[in-house]
C-alpha cells in the first residue's frame, strides 16, 4: 500500500452509531498521534452530519496527546443547521478522557465581494529540493536515521529555506513551502479540505523557532496547542500550493504562527494560524 493510499484509508472514519466514529492511526512508530491527522479526521466526522455545505472554517485545541495505538472516537454534537450556515462540534476521546477538540461551520455556496492578496514572489517548486533530498544530505553519515526519514510519503514537501534541524542557525521568522498531496483525488471540496487540513500542520509550528535557532531536534520540547483555518476558495491539492508562514510573536514558552496558502496560479485557497509549545528542555 503506497502512502496515500494508507492515508486516504486513514481519513476514512468508520460510523458506529449516530453522530459517533472511529479512526485509527497508521501503523508508523510515533509517540503520539500527528495532530494534523486529528485535525482531518474531526473534519471528515462533521462532514458526514451535514449535506450542500462547504466548510469554511474550523477552529481546533489540542488537549492531550493522542496515542496512536489505540482509536480515537470522534463525537458530532449538530449545534444549528441553518438556512445558509451549519455549525458542528466534534469531541476527539481516548480512554475516556477529550484528547482534541474542534468546532467548525459550514456554508451553502454563494456569490458575494471577491478580493484576495497577491501570491508573494518565490521559485518554482521545480526550482527546491524535496523533502527526501534534504534528508538524504543531512543524514548521510547516519544510515540508521536516513532509513527512518527517506520514505514514500503522501504529503510532498519542498521547503524554499529549511532550517538544518540537527544544527539549526538564528534566520528569520518567516518562510515558504511549497506542498501537495501525491496523488489526485478528484475536485470534490470536502476530500480535498480534509487533505489541506491533514497537511496544514506540517512547518507552522516550526516557524516560530527559527528566530531562536532552534528545533524540535535541538533539545526544544514541541507541541500544537491550537489550529486554525479558513477556507477561502475551492481547490484541488494535487496542485502545488505555496504555504506562506511567518511568527509575529513567541512568548511564555508558546509561539504564534500564521500563514497563507495559495495555490500555483496564485489564488489564495486558505488561511491558518496556530499557536504552540516551544520550550526549552533543561
């Protein structure tokens, strides 16, 4: 099975009763579960309770970590279905205790004002290395850590200025990745949300460390706290996308992260902010 196809197999919850489902994890060795991964999945478990809707906006707290070794069950409370707008709220549970949770709103299509940003400048995602190249160069005097890193993934991800995570410098607190999914599932609006929503968590936290030359390899202990998106415009994440991030601010042992996304031709498909644990291990 390749990776997406692991993937997809993961997104697609199972129903046990109304409102409630399962999910489960891939079988990678993690320590917890990917919150990008709870993230979709919560999102898949709204969008089975409401019909001609699109999702335009979640927002989501991180409250426990989730262990990838058991399933999590996702429960949908209907908090108003309204003519134009649908809200949800979904509790993610493990052993009995919230593990995540998110509330999110729903829209019927329509026509309104129509303005957005311009696409910053940045190279070509032909013209940046992937992320198995970068790997491949850091880890090359470490066979054990390369067998680990260098994989068929189902998110491709081509950092424009990556940070070294074993041997990080003081740089910026802003940088450009470009990312899509592996394979093309169609334009259907709920998939390919549920696929940007999975991804969107890959970078952002790490944004905020990059004034501090730090990283999660670095002795920074690392944690999503909460995530936010806004689905703008429809879009098909096969497509290269260009996630714009930057970190105003980094205090209290959190940092806030945003970013932008914008699909290849430059139109901005959605936008996200997080804040997250940065702490320094002693």
């Amino acid at each position: 099975m390749s990776a997406m196809d692991e993937l997809v197999d993961i997104l697609t919850i199972e129903p046990i009763e109304v409102n409630l489902f399962r999910g489960r994890s891939p079988a990678a060795d993690r320590i917890r579960i990917f919150g990008g991964q709870v993230v979709a999945q919560a999102l898949t478990a709204a969008y089975k309770t409401v019909e001609g809707r699109i999702c335009h906006s979640l927002q989501s707290y991180f409250i426990r970590p989730g262990d990838p070794k058991q399933p999590v069950l996702y429960q949908v409370e209907r908090s108003r279905d309204g003519k134009s707008f649908a809200t949800r709220r979904v509790i993610a549970i493990q052993k009995g205790e919230q593990i995540f949770n998110l509330a999110c709103s729903f829209q019927v299509p329509e026509d309104g004002y129509d303005h957005a940003d311009e696409m910053p400048p940045a190279p070509l995602p032909n013209e940046v290395p992937d992320e198995n190249e970068r790997w491949r160069e850091m880890f090359k005097d470490q066979p054990e850590q390369l067998k680990h890193w260098v994989r068929d993934r189902p998110i491709e991800l081509r950092p424009v200025s990556p940070v070294n995570l074993l041997k990080p410098e003081p740089t910026g607190s802003s940088h450009q990745v470009w990312f899509r999914a592996t394979r093309d599932l169609g334009d259907d609006v709920a998939i390919n949300q549920v696929l940007l929503a999975y991804a969107s968590d890959y970078s952002l936290l790490g944004t905020a460390m990059r004034p501090h030359g730090a990283s999660w390899m670095s002795g920074v202990q690392t944690a999503s706290l909460d995530h936010i998106l806004w689905f703008h415009r429809p879009t098909n994440f096969s497509r290269w996308h260009l996630y714009v991030q930057d970190s105003p601010s980094a205090s209290g042992a959190r940092g806030f992260n945003r970013g932008a996304i914008y699909r290849e031709d430059g139109v901005l498909v959605a936008s996200a902010a997080q804040e997250g644990l940065i702490r320094r291990r002693e």
